[in-house]
C-alpha cells in the first residue's frame, strides 16, 4: 500500500479549528489513533509510518486509489457507553487524494451496535448496518439524489438521508493537500426522551465549512441498552463503485524527541541565556 502523508502544514494549520468537546464521545483529532489495532473489513487496510519528517502518522485506507468496485470498513475495537440525555461528539480528519477520474462513492462516521462493512458503491459500506447513524461525506449521485458533494446524515443502513447539504465542492472535495476535518455532535432535546440533533460539519482551511443537521432523531433504540446508556461501537466505512477514489482517516503525532537530545538542548540554551546576561 502506497502510504500517503498528511503535510505537517495541514496539521498546524487544522489545529486553529476548535476541537469538538463534550463529556461523551471520542477526538480522533486531537490525539493520536493507532488504527492499526482496529477491526478492518472488506478493502481497508491500516498501516502506521514514521517518515522522518518529525511526525508519526496512522492511516486508515478505506478504499484503496486506482481501484474501483471496493468497499471497506474499520471500527475501534471497543465499544463506547454513550447516554443519549447528554451531548456527545466525535472529530476526525480525513482525504480524499486528487484523481482524473470518476468521483466518488463517499465515505462515513458511523456508530453501529455491530461493527462491519455494507454493501458498495452508492451504498458507501454503510447500507445495511441495521441500529446505526452515520455522518456521510457522498461524492457521487444519480438523478433525483443530493447534488455531490453532499454532506448527509444516514440512519439504521438506510442510505436515503434524514437530512443533507449540497456543498458545491465539485472535485475540490478532493483535497491535495489532505487538510479537512470533520465533526459529528449530538445536542438532546433536555426532555429525557433519547431525542435531539445530529449535527455533522466539515472544515477546511481553503475551502470553507459545511454543515448539516437533522432534527428531532430518535436513537431510543440505538446499541446496546446498559445501565449507564447504550453501547455502541465507533468507525468508518467508505465505497467507490465504479469510480476509484482512495478514502483515507488519517492520525498523526509529533516524533518525542529523545531524552539526551532534549537535554543537550537545555544546556545549550542555559549557556547561551548566561553569555546574554554577561554581555548585557
């Protein structure tokens, strides 16, 4: 697999965005995600490189660049308790890297009771997925369909969305330079009914922010009912048909620097700060 980086002028750059917070949910963002310890399905892959450029990065490769008709799916491989009276979040960052070809299909977040891949193409390996949302970046469409790109909320495997945003991105939504971040919240309604809004908001720092939300959804029956709330397990899934865009969720972490380094450079500023005190 030809592993792709995430430019470290992306990440500063992408840092300046706020980051999702709330009690519940998961920054996939913020900190560093092994992806290599998820559960994997269909086409995807994962794979972590350190390249010397002063950054390790994990890569989650969905659906692979150059090769249409591959759905894929990775999940964390444990569940996470969320109640459905309180806010919850999740952030991530994502690419699709530039092609000549046929854009699509698209990509999703996606919290599922069971983790797995759906059916591909315009399914975007999310239809099927039975007691689930998704947060869907679709990049393809047929007549009758949200124009793409389109940013959409999906629910229980049904790839028809409860609500949508036509961006107008056109092929922009392929990104050189790898740089957008997306965010999926819920706000409940306050009335203890497993009600409210699901909001789902891409950035950039070139191209602008879209978001979308639907209103009112009923996740009463979503994952698997325990005493603290439900349990639910988190990923993402991606589909190109016959287009081949590659579908990527990046993470990436500054390289430690070693310990003798670190102090050999304190000693080196300790001398140079007491031959600036002699000379002033």
């Amino acid at each position: 697999m030809q592993f792709k980086i995430l430019l470290p002028s992306a990440i500063l750059a992408l840092s300046a965005i706020p980051t999702a917070s709330s009690a519940q949910g998961v920054s996939l963002a913020s900190g560093f995600t092994d992806f290599s310890t998820w559960s994997l399905y269909g086409s995807a892959t994962a794979i972590n490189a350190t390249p010397g450029n002063g950054f390790t990065y994990s890569n989650l490769e969905l659906t692979l660049p150059g090769t249409g008709g591959s759905a894929g799916a990775g999940f964390a491989p444990d569940a996470t308790t969320l109640d459905f009276n309180q806010a919850f979040s999740f952030d991530f960052h994502f690419f699709i890297p530039a092609n000549t070809g046929i854009r699509g299909d698209g990509l999703t977040f996606t919290l599922s009771d069971a983790p797995g891949v759906g059916g591909g193409g315009s399914d975007l390996g999310y239809a099927g997925l039975s007691n689930s949302l998704a947060f869907a970046v679709d990049t393809f469409n047929f007549g009758g369909e949200p124009e793409s790109p389109s940013i959409q909320i999906l629910q229980n495997g049904d790839v028809n969305p409860l609500a949508y945003t036509e961006t107008g991105l056109g092929d922009s939504i392929r990104d050189p330079n790898w740089q957008w971040r997306a965010t999926f919240t819920y706000t409940p309604s306050g009335l203890q009914d497993e009600t409210g809004d699901l909001t789902g908001t891409i950035y950039h720092t070139d191209l602008g922010t879209f978001s979308v939300t639907a209103t009112s959804v009923d996740l009463s029956n979503l994952g698997t009912a325990v005493a603290a709330g439900h349990q639910l397990y988190y990923g993402f899934t991606a589909a190109n048909g016959l287009a081949d865009d590659g579908h990527f969720v990046t993470s990436a972490t500054p390289v430690p620097v070693p310990a003798a380094i670190w102090l050999f450079g304190t000693s080196v500023a300790g001398l140079f700060g007491f031959n600036r005190r002699r000379l002033a």
